[in-house]
C-alpha cells in the first residue's frame, strides 16, 4: 500500500496494535479501497500468527498434549 512508507516507527508500531485495529480500518477504506482493507487484515493476521512466541508456544502445547 503506498503512502504508508512515511510514517514514524512509532505509527507503524500503532498501526499492528490489535487494539486499534477497529480505528484504522476506516481510515484504510478511504485512503486506499476495500481490497486494502483485505490486505491490511491479512497482514496483522500474518504478522500475528507468525510471531516466535507464538509459533514456540504452539509447538510446546502439541508436545505437551501428546504426552
């Protein structure tokens, strides 16, 4: 999505806070469409399911429940 490069780390940070999710949404459909809204989503999604903490403790939970 263009237009996103120039912001700060600090807006960018803010921008993958779960809980201002609802607050950019908005903002995401006027600046850039529906189909940037899709993408934004999957990509907190992607950023959210990929997280090493996340990813260990999954792995960690399927070991302990096999035993």
């Amino acid at each position: 999505m263009d237009g996103w490069e120039d912001l700060s780390y600090k807006e960018r940070v803010a921008r993958h806070r779960i809980t201002n999710v609802p607050k950019f949404v908005p903002i995401v459909e006027r600046k850039f469409g529906k189909d940037a809204v899709k993408e934004y989503l999957r990509h907190i999604e992607d950023d959210y399911e990929n997280n090493v903490v996340l990813r260990v403790w999954k792995i960690l939970r399927r070991l302990l429940v096999r035993k």
